[in-house]
C-alpha cells in the first residue's frame, strides 16, 4: 500500500532557492528508503514536505491516499502525529529529562499516565537510555541526545519515520543496533525514510536508495540493484 | 502498539500538568509575576474605587434628598390668616401630596435649632422670616410649579428638586467617566498580562517550536500560557479588593468626620461579600483575555504561510 506520493513536487523558497524540481516517487508502508544526496540538494526540504511544516509551490505530496495541500488549520497537527521525525540536532527540551522528552508525543496525543510511563519505558530500555530516564537532557552525551531524538520518534508508533541523518553522532556499533531497530520498525509497517549521505551504512543496509541532485531525482536504486553493486 | 486516544483522565492530566507548570514557572520568576500582578491588580482596584464612590453618592443624595419639596416664602408682611387663605386650595389639591405651612416663628424657632446664626438671630428686634408653605408634589411637578409662582404675595418658590436633577445630571456624567476610565484601565490589565505572557513565550520559543514538530495543537501550546494569564488574574483579582478595602477603610474616618459636619447621619455600605466571585471572575476573565491575545500574535507570526 501507498503510504507517501510525491507527484511532480517544485519547491521554490522566497529567496529564489530552487530546493526540489519536478520530484516524483513513492513510498510503501513498511518500506525503509534512504535518500542521499549531496548538502542543499533538497533532502531536508523533502522531509519537511512530508511532514506538513512546507507546502510544494507546486505538484502534490499525498499521504495515506490523501493530499497534504489539502490539510489546513488543525488537521495539520494531527498529521503530525502520524510522522515521527528524528532531526540531524535532535530537537530535545534540554531543561527536561529524558523521560520527559520521550514521552511528548504521548502526552499530545492524550495518552493516560500509565500507558505514557509503560510505553516511555520500554523506549528507553530498547534503546540502552534505561538509567539516563531521569537526568536532564543537556547533562547527556551528544550520542545518546540522538537516541532521545530517535526514541521520541519511535515511541508514539508513527505511520512513517522521518530521519535525517540518525546515526551521525553515534559509534558504529550504535549506529548498526539503531538501524536494526528501525528495521524491526518497518516490519511492524512503519514506513521509514532516512536522509543520509553516508554511503557506507547505505550500502550495507541494502534497501531502496533515492539519488537527489539539485532537487530532481537523478536515481532510484532498489535493494536488488544495490545487491548487485 | 494502539494508537493513542484522548481519554478523560488523560484530558484532565494535560490540564492538571498544564496548571503546575504555570504555576511553578510565575513562582519560579516571583519578581516578574509580582510587578505584572501589581499592575494589574492598581488597573483593577482603581475602577472598582471609582464604582464603589459612585454606589456611595447615589446612595447619598438618595438619602439626603428623598422628597422634592417646593418651598413657597411669603412677602414679609403677609399675615398667616392670608397665608392660610392662599395655602388652603392647596390642602386638597389632586397633585399635592403633602401640604404644611410654617408660621414666621415656627421657622425661626428651627432655624434657630439648625444653625449656627441662632445668636445673631438672637439680638433682632423683630423675627425678619416670613410665613412659608412647604408643598410635596404627587406626580410631574411641573404645572403645580408654575402655579405656585403665579400666587399673589409670594416672594419666592424654591424648588429642592432642581439641585437634585442638577445632581443626578452630574452623577449621570461621573458614570459615564467611570466607564470611559474603567475601560482603559481594564485594557491596561489586559496588556499587562499579555506582556507577562509575551515574555514567557519569549523564553519558551524553542519549546514551543518542538511541540508543533511534534504534533501539538494550537489548544495544546495555548494552555499553559491561558493558566498563566488566568492565575495572575485571579491574584491581581484578590490584591485588588485588598488594595480598596485598605483604601477604604483609610478614608472611611475622613469622610465619615466631613459628612458630620453637615449633620448627616449617613452611613456607608459594607463592602458587599456578594460581588467578590463577580469581581475575580472578570480578573480571571481579563487574564485570559491577555494571554489569549499574547499566545495568538505568537502563533501567528511563527505559522509558516497557508498552514
């Protein structure tokens, strides 16, 4: 099943910045599809067309048989909640504890006490964060910052998992037992799209890799192909 | 996993969590929160004083000047056998309430009672006041008036009631300044409520940034800055009716003492329990009000175009 469309998407910014061109291409639930491409190429912007924080200056980008454009007012946060994101800064509220930073998208989403501290915990036993839960999380390395940004994104089970460069600021070990996770993550049928420019991990994941260049889509490599080299 | 539903408890935790962090945060910077409160707690008390004083004196005139007396002084020279003659038709009149007629010796004896002149009084050869006819008017007074005044041997009506609607006309005016004044205080407490929000918005850019990523609703963001506004209402609200009952009871003595000295046994009203939750509630209402405003012009300007 379609999960993410994008049909013939532009996006120009007010400065005359060109960040996509006529981009064109789809995503399956439960597919993970990483997307390279050198910096500026429109990576982030593309991220954040799916997640509803751009619109296109032209084409549609659907989701889940639905047009985004059509999304206004309220129905946008809702949309949100449907996508988890884990950004390249992780995003954290460094004041707060790790705990508390995980549990934000729960606690939107109007989850009860109980199933927010069930759910929490669980997150962050996955994820090896089990004994920061209670330190604050400007008091934490910068790699397990990241894996607070990925936990917060996993953890209200979102229909599609945007990540831009998750692995950056982790060992390769970590790196190799995150992306496991978000593997495990798509056989749930989470659909998870990672921008990375790094090829070596992209290479050895062996899924469907997006070439962008200035914009346009200059390639779409299925595993198969990337198997064969 | 399931997916996440708003359940009621879960809505009230958003609200009870929403709550504390407001609170935490106003204690957590008490001298901010105790100017904004200040402010808006002088914004508050200073119209409920204006209204208060205003309540006083209309209570006031009512109690001074209940009736509407025409008093109708004969020319000196007329006698209470002519006096009787003309006052009489007025006994019975249809428009008259009330008729009395005072001979010049029954006026002087109360002038005498209730002046401070009664020993300069005193050494006249001769009582120098005339025979007068007091005369309360039942309905318009208007044509019982002209009447009076078209009596022969009268030297002068004076009609008690024109003072009266001169002073209604002034108590009309004072509550229309009353209002234009309390509206522009009230505006004042508005802003300064949603400067004080404005501020913790100011503090909470990124944190709010961050929430929208994830999801939340302008409801959501709005909430906590809504306890905000309302909590410092509600305590400007309590200072305010501190602030006028220690006013209050600071010139009660004074007014108390002038209002003596003109022979009134006037007293003033209780501050009424009754008005109290009235009272917070607009305080609460207004602190909301300032928040609202502030939160909106936030999510305004940080709401990228057509979303």
């Amino acid at each position: 099943m379609t999960l993410l469309r994008f049909d013939n998407v532009s996006k120009k910014y007010p400065g005359g910045h060109q960040a996509l061109d006529g981009l064109s291409f789809s995503v399956q639930a439960g597919e993970m599809v990483f997307i390279t491409s050198h910096s500026g190429a429109g990576k982030s912007t593309l991220l954040k067309l799916a997640h509803l924080s751009e619109r296109p200056s032209s084409g549609g980008v659907w989701f889940g048989g639905k047009n985004l454009n059509s999304i206004r007012g309220r129905h946008v946060a809702l949309h949100r909640r449907k996508v988890g994101v884990v950004h390249q800064d992780h995003c954290l509220l460094l004041e707060r504890t790790v705990f508390e930073n995980v549990a934000l998208p729960l606690q939107i989403a109007g989850c009860s006490a109980t199933e927010i501290r069930q759910r929490v915990d669980r997150m962050l036993e996955t994820l090896g964060l089990a004994e920061r839960a209670h330190y604050r999380s400007i008091d934490i390395s910068s790699g397990e910052q990241q894996r607070v940004g990925i936990a917060r994104a996993m953890v209200s089970d979102p229909d599609i998992l945007l990540a831009d460069e998750p692995t950056g600021n982790l060992d390769p070990g970590l790196a190799a037992d995150i992306m496991q996770m978000l593997v495990g993550l798509c056989a749930q049928g989470t659909a998870v799209v990672i921008a990375s420019h790094d090829l070596a991990l992209v290479k050895r994941m062996r899924k469907r890799v997006l070439v962008i260049d200035k914009g346009r889509l200059m390639d779409d490599i299925s595993p198969e192909d990337l198997a064969d080299g | 996993m399931a997916k996440p539903t708003l359940s009621l408890s879960a809505w009230i935790g958003q609200h009870a969590s929403a709550f504390a962090g407001s609170f935490s945060r106003l204690a957590r910077r008490p001298f901010s929160s105790l100017l904004s409160l200040s402010v808006m707690a002088m914004a508050l008390a200073l119209p409920m004083a204006l209204a208060w004083s205003m309540l006083q004196m209309q209570q006031l005139t009512a109690h001074v000047q209940s009736s509407r007396a025409i008093t109708v002084f004969f020319q000196p020279g007329v006698d209470m056998v002519r006096a009787s003659a003309i006052a009489a038709p007025f006994k019975n009149d249809a428009t008259v309430a009330r008729m009395q007629l005072k001979s010049p010796s029954e006026g002087l004896a109360e002038f005498q009672q209730s002046s401070d002149l009664a020993k300069a009084i005193a050494v006249l050869d001769e009582n120098p006041l005339p025979a007068v006819m007091v005369v309360e008017p039942k309905g318009d007074e208007t044509a019982l008036l002209q009447r009076l005044r078209a009596l022969p041997d009268v030297e002068f009506v004076q009609y008690d009631g024109l003072w009266q609607q001169r002073l209604n006309a002034w108590l009309a005016l004072g509550e229309r300044v009353l209002l234009a004044i309390a509206g522009i205080f009230v505006l004042g407490a508005v802003l300064a409520v949603a400067n004080n929000v404005r501020l913790d918005i100011a503090t909470r850019v990124r944190e709010i940034a961050v929430l929208q990523q994830l999801g939340a609703s302008d409801g959501y963001i709005r909430r906590p800055f809504l306890y905000t506004g309302g909590l410092l209402g509600l305590l400007a609200g309590v200072l305010a009716v501190a602030l006028l009952l220690a006013g209050l009871s600071f010139i009660r003595p004074s007014v108390m003492a002038l209002l003596r000295s003109y022979g009134s046994d006037f007293q003033f009203s209780a501050f009424p329990l009754w008005v109290l939750p009235a009272i917070f509630g607009m305080a609460v209402i207004l602190g909301l009000c300032g928040a609202w405003f502030a939160v909106a012009h936030h999510l305004r300007q940080t709401r990228p175009v057509n979303l």
